[in-house]
C-alpha cells in the first residue's frame, strides 16, 4: 500500500479504526489487508460477517462461531454470521468480548450494531480493555456516533450520498474537495491531526497469502 503524501502510521493493539465508503469503493479490501496485520496471532479477533462477504470467508485458517457460544481466549481469527435481527444475542456476546477484554472486534456492517449497549461500552472501553476494532459502514449517518468519536482512525473512499459526504468532511478537512481516483482513500490519523491520500491495496490474493504466512502452524494445518 504506497503512502505519497508522508508518513502511514497504522493501528496499535488496542486502537480503533473506522472506515466508509459506497458499495464497490474498496473499504472491504482496506480493512481485511488492516485485519491481515492485525494482532490475531496472540489474541482472538471477532469478525462479524453479516452480509457474507467472500473476501473474508476465502481468508485462510478462520475458525466459525456461533452466536451464543464462548468468546475463545485461544488466538486466531473467528467468524460470526448472525442473523440481522438477533440483537439480544448480538448484544449478550458483546457483553462477553467487553467482560473478557483483549478480544479484537471486526464489524463489516456497522450499522447492524448500532443501538446495542455493549457496541457502544466496546467503542467508548476499548483502549483500556485492550479490543482494537475495525468498523466498516457505506452509510456513515446510519452508524452509532462513537464510532466517530472514539476512532483513532478514519479511512474513507468515495461516497455517493451528499449528507454522507458533508458529515464526513466535518471529521476529514478537505473531504469534500477531493476527487479519489478509484480504489484510493484518504487516511485521518485522529491523535497527530493527520490526513493522507493513499493509493489502493494489496490484491485480494496478496491479502490472503499474508494471512496464511503469519498463521502459526497449527491453524495453517486446520486451513
């Protein structure tokens, strides 16, 4: 991922990251290829899959995970499909990744989460329980404010919406009057008051082979 404007500082362990864009933008491919360096080789990360992206059900040496079942404390990286209108169970399970702490949270949609209690106590708790998240959404007035609020990091492709765009400029200076080539998006580092244009990443296959060369040998034997 080429970084032209300056320096590319990118998540710590316990950092959150939000990222928007219209259908098609590229914010799936960005944040797998932010999942890929991620710390899922000495925690659990929890990666909600709710509209069954093929991307992240091709990353290799996942593990499923049921909706009502234990937080795992082994690392690794652990899909879970609910159903998008179980929100008691969605919430009783972020209850446990927020009681259990050190748990990675990747949400495809956001919006599905939004609302739920303990989405919000993740979001507002996360530095200090140690779960990083990465939150995808390509509408971004749909999604919980502290998403916003409580992000280390933004990244954000193309919009289509004019309302998405203006709410996004709020956070982004200068948003609004950038023309993103396609597959590109621009990078706010939140602490240093930092804004990047970044050109697209890895390939899908490249994504993939980094997950599997940093699987520990045991999960590569299970993919």
């Amino acid at each position: 991922m080429a970084d032209p404007d300056g320096i590319l500082h990118l998540p710590s362990d316990s950092e959150r990251v939000a990222i928007i864009g219209h259908t098609g933008s590229g914010k799936t491919q960005a944040a797998v290829w932010q999942l890929s360096l991620r710390n899922y080789t000495t925690q659990p990360w929890i990666v909600f899959n709710f509209k069954g992206d093929g991307l992240i059900d091709s990353i290799p040496g996942t593990f499923d995970l049921g909706i009502k079942d234990r937080i795992p404390k082994r690392p690794g990286i652990y899909v879970v499909r609910p159903l998008p209108d179980d929100k008691e169970n969605l919430d009783a399970f972020l209850f446990r990744v927020w009681k259990q702490e050190r748990v990675g949270i990747y949400a495809d949609e956001g919006y599905m989460l939004t609302g739920l209690k303990y989405f919000r106590a993740c979001l507002t708790q996360g530095r200090s329980k140690r779960i990083p998240m990465i939150v995808l959404s390509q509408r971004p007035r749909w999604i919980d404010r502290f998403v916003w609020s409580e992000a280390d990091y933004l990244q954000a492709f193309s919009l289509s919406q004019a309302d998405d765009k203006d709410l996004v400029d709020g956070m982004i200076p200068g948003y609004d009057d950038v023309e993103l080539p396609e597959f590109w998006s621009l990078w706010r580092d939140v602490r240093r008051r930092q804004t990047l244009m970044l050109r697209a990443v890895p390939t899908e296959e490249q994504i993939r082979r980094a997950f599997k060369d940093r699987l520990p040998n045991r999960i590569r034997l299970v993919a």
